[in-house]
C-alpha cells in the first residue's frame, strides 16, 4: 500500500501571496495553485488511497491479453460479470487497458475492448472513460462508460457489464514466448566465470545438443557476461561472452555475437545465438560452439556464502531411521526425542535424503514413517516448504505437518519440528544397509592388556617396528580396549617405552575411512615420534591399517586399564 501525504493549508486571508504547489506523480506534472500566506501553517496528515485501491479483484489471465489470438473458448463480460465491481489487470493480462483500438478476435472474444482517451494522474483521481468493441471494421462498433482511479503504481477499473454478446474488456498483455516456459537451466558454479578450476575441462561443442534455449541461473549466475573474460575459465580453455547489450524491452528478441578468449585475443574463435528478454531473465538458443575447448559462460564471479544451515546441522546416520529399518523393538518418537525447528541432514546408513514416496508403515523404527511430499529443491541454496506425511491405518497421509528443506549443493538439510503425535518419525531413504568393506569382516585382533595404557610392566618390552608385518588391518578389543587413546599416553605404558595414541577423533559415519598421524610420547614430548595410519568405522568398532613404526621402543595403544 502507497501513504500518499496531503496538507492542511491555514492561510491568512488579510495578506495572501500566490505560491505553486506541484505533484510529480506517474509521469505527469499537474501543478495546483492556491492563494495563500507567504507564511504557511502547514501540517502533514496521513491519507490512505481509496478503498477501491486496496480491494479489487484481478485480471491476470493470459487470454484476457490483447495479443491472445486464440478463438476456441470465447468468453463474454456480459455474462461473467457482475457488474460495478472494481478490477486491476495484471500477469498475463498485462498492467492496464489498452488505449488504442485493438484487432478483431483478440483476448478471447469476438469484439475486443479498449479505451478511449489517457489514463488519469495521480492529481487526477479517479474520471470516467469511454470503452469501445472493435466488430465489422468499425473501432467503436459498441461502447459504454467505466471509472478508472490512478492507484500510484496501478491503475483500478470499476467495470459493468458489456452492452451484449461477445464483447470483453482487454488487457495490454503481450503472450509469453514458448521459450521463456520451456528451457533448460545451467545453475552450476562449474559454468560461472568465477570457476578458475581446470581439473575437469569441458565443451559445449561436445556437450551441447544444439539451438536449444538455456537460461542461466543460481550458481551460474543470472546472465551471459558482456566483456572479455580471462582465459581458463567456466571450466574450459577458451571462454565464450557476449558482444553487445541484452535486449532491454519484455520478449524482445536480438541475435549476438559470441566470441571466445584464446591466445591472447578476446575473439579467437566466435558464433552467433539468439537472446531472448523474458521479463525478469534472459533466455538463450545456443548452438554447438566452433571447436574444443570452448564453453558458454554465465556471469556469476564467486558462490554465495552457504547459509548457516548448510554448515550447522545434527546429522542422522543410523539405519533405525532407514525406510529399510523394519524392526519393532525399540520404537522411536520426533514428537519426543526432537526439541523442534532445528536442522538435519539424513547421512551413511540412514540415507542421504528424505524419501518423496509413501512408506510402508511399521519402518524407520516407528510406526508411522514420515516422506515428503514433492520434489526436493533443484537450485544450490534454494529453500522450499514441503509437506511431510505419515503413513497409518491403510493413508499414506493420516498425519502431516510443514518442513523447511534447503538445497546446499551437494545434499539437503530440513529444519524439523517436532511430529503431531507418536509414533510418528522423520525417516531417511536408505533401503538398505551397504555390506561392510573388507577390513570390517578381515582383521587382527589385539586383546591382551599388555597393550593396554593402564599396564605400566616394563619387565617384557615390545615394538611394533619388529612385531608388526605392516599395513594389516587390526581391531582393539578385550583387556586391550575398545578403541586407540586420542590423548597424550604417559611414557614407558602399553608394555613399550614410547606409546602411541592418535591425534584426532574417530570416524563418526558407518563405514568411514580417515587418516590420522599418530604420536609416540618420549623424553617430555608427546610427538617424538609420528606416523600416519588409516582409521575405518564399521559400524560399532574401528579398525586401524597400522604400518611398522618408525623405530624401537614404540608401540601401538588400546585405551584399556
């Protein structure tokens, strides 16, 4: 809504001076004079626009546009209209009545509205305008009057029923090209001029089908560049931009030069392609480029930051949240084990997203499962609210509440609250469990508490430079411990002189793999000594790849005491 300000004017009638007071509003200058005291009291006051300016019904369908040629439907105001009511075209329909008379057959309907005279100003308010029917040649084969009131950024029209049949009032809209609906989208950063990475080269001579329309989008950008970008760019040797501006009126259409940096010229190689102005973007048809390696450019210069929730999120990784989780023993509530409205990101065994499909009941370690409805959101960083229904009683959707999901480039994160009731739960897609990698089923156990931090004996020595073949895999277990200290070990325990601990935490995913330095603490430092070793999660134990260590005394920990 527009707060448009008007003025109390208190004057003095004794001694009065003429001043101009002058309105600049849509375009128009409509100057107001007054007689009135060189010494003004003058007071501002709110004033709101008329009502008919805050409740109207729209008119923003594209058949009502005066350049909708399309007779298989035709409509008639006479008989969808009430009458006196007060209407503001706007979408397709265009913004405003057309002023000039407009063709037969056109905005769905034989003879076609259009208005006589100018729009009002602002200063003008609200004034009464003839409305003619193009028929038979004649521009003003019916007519009648409407009201038409200056809304600021918008014009309302208080529109009757037409004189008969089949007369309708027209919008200005111009029909949207097929290619501002139907194109294909490049919203990956790999495109953007800002991507100087050249580990993945690629071609639009290759990748391209050809004539094609693109827009460009996300982290792409939102357009073709129009100056010369560096070479090496895009994901390519010779990077492709426009010559020229882009076409600046809604549904323009202008062909461009394309030239492509190399060898020291902004123009080694060059083709033409069509732009199209769709409104609020640009489309392209873009053919094959001349050679290899070549590539179509979007404008973006560097990623947006990620948004917070693609850095700070609780991850679910166990398979008791996996659609494939068909056990009943343990049930499972969000309405109970969540605090609400935080993020999560569906990881490992649990899947790496929301399933978008009914799920039998009695999975995810509840009895109702939760699957979204729709698509997951395409564009990197977009955030979209989905439905999330549970399944129940023979409906996939006895239940339902709103999530949040956000594309963060490589996976999804979903702010959830708490579920409407138990058992109800958020499930992950994992259908089922990966088999475990071959160090998780084949290892060597140690288990004697010789190896143990807690055994201080220095009566029998060992080292693992001389014990150990190397590069087996090895799982602590028993009096030895559970796991590898990942703190500093006191000298001359685990049955050594120098003991080795691991610097860092343990893999926190099924089934992950990291390499992490080891340490062996010796004559008051508790990194001696190091070596890099392989640390793998199976699940509920780790396994550890263990090379020989660098010399005698050092050994190899469990936390055991």
């Amino acid at each position: 809504m527009k707060l448009v300000c008007s003025w109390i004017l208190h004057l003095n009638k004794a001694q009065a001076k003429s001043i101009r007071i002058t309105e600049l509003e849509h375009n128009s200058v409509e100057p107001i004079v007054l007689e009135i005291d060189e010494k003004l009291d003058i007071k501002p006051r709110a004033y709101y626009p008329p009502s008919e300016c805050r409740s109207y019904t729209m008119l923003h369908g594209a058949d009502r546009a005066m350049a909708n040629t399309a007779q298989n439907a035709l409509r008639c105001d006479k008989n969808e209209f009430p009458g006196n009511l007060w209407y503001r075209f706007t979408g397709q329909a265009g913004n405003a009545m057309p002023t000039s008379c407009v063709l037969e057959k056109r905005c769905g309907t034989h003879a076609p509205g259009w208005m006589v005279g100018a729009h009002p100003t602002l200063a003008q308010g609200m004034v009464t305008r003839k409305v003619c029917y193009h028929w038979t040649k004649n521009c003003c084969r019916w007519s009648n009057y409407i009201k038409v009131r200056n809304c600021g950024a918008f014009y309302v029209y208080q529109l009757p029923k037409t004189p008969v049949c089949w007369l309708r009032y027209c919008g200005n809209g111009i029909p949207q090209p097929p290619e501002c609906r139907r194109y294909t989208v490049f919203n990956s950063f790999d495109r953007a001029i800002g991507n100087t990475a050249q580990n993945s080269l690629k071609c639009d001579q290759r990748d391209l089908p050809g004539n094609l329309w693109y827009r460009f989008l996300g982290a792409a950008g939102n357009a073709m560049p129009t100056s010369c970008v560096p070479v090496k760019r895009c994901g390519t040797h010779a990077p492709g931009w426009i010559v020229g501006s882009h076409p600046s009126l809604r549904y323009s259409l202008v062909t461009r030069k394309v030239c492509y940096h190399w060898s020291g010229s902004c123009c080694r190689w060059s083709n033409y392609i069509k732009v199209r102005n769709c409104g609020g973007f640009y489309v392209y048809q873009l053919p094959k480029t001349p050679v290899c390696w070549l590539r179509y450019c979007g404008n973006r210069v560097s990623l947006p930051p990620p948004p917070p929730e693609c850095r700070r999120y609780t991850v679910f990784n166990s398979f008791d949240r996996a659609i494939g989780n068909t056990a009943q023993n343990s049930l499972k509530c969000d309405q109970r084990d969540l605090p609400g409205n935080l993020w999560y990101r569906f990881l490992g065994a649990a899947g790496n997203a929301m399933p978008t499909s009914c799920v039998p009941v009695k999975r995810c370690g509840t009895h109702a499962p939760g699957w979204i409805v729709g698509s997951h959101p395409s564009l990197r960083y977009s955030l979209v609210t989905r439905k999330v229904c549970y399944h129940w009683s023979g409906s996939c959707c006895r239940w339902s509440n709103y999530i949040k999901v956000r594309n963060c480039g490589g996976f999804y994160v979903y702010q959830l609250p708490k579920t409407p009731v138990c058992w109800l739960r958020y499930c992950g897609n994992r259908v089922s469990l990966p088999p475990p990698p071959p160090e998780c089923r084949r290892y060597t156990v140690f288990n004697s508490f010789d190896r143990a931090i807690g055994n201080t004996a220095q009566n029998s020595l060992k080292c693992d430079q001389r014990d150990l073949p190397g590069n087996l895999w090895y799982r602590f277990l028993g009096a030895a411990g559970n796991a590898m200290p990942t703190s500093c070990v006191p000298v001359r325990r685990c049955g050594t002189h120098a003991p080795g601990w691991m610097v860092g935490s343990h893999p926190s995913l099924r089934y992950n793999l990291v390499t992490r330095k080891v340490c062996y603490h010796w004559s008051g430092s508790c990194c001696r000594w190091s070596n890099s070793i392989k640390v793998r999660n199976c699940g509920g134990f780790y396994v550890y790849q263990l090379p020989k260590t660098p010399v005698c005394m050092l050994r190899y920990c469990g936390r055991g005491y």
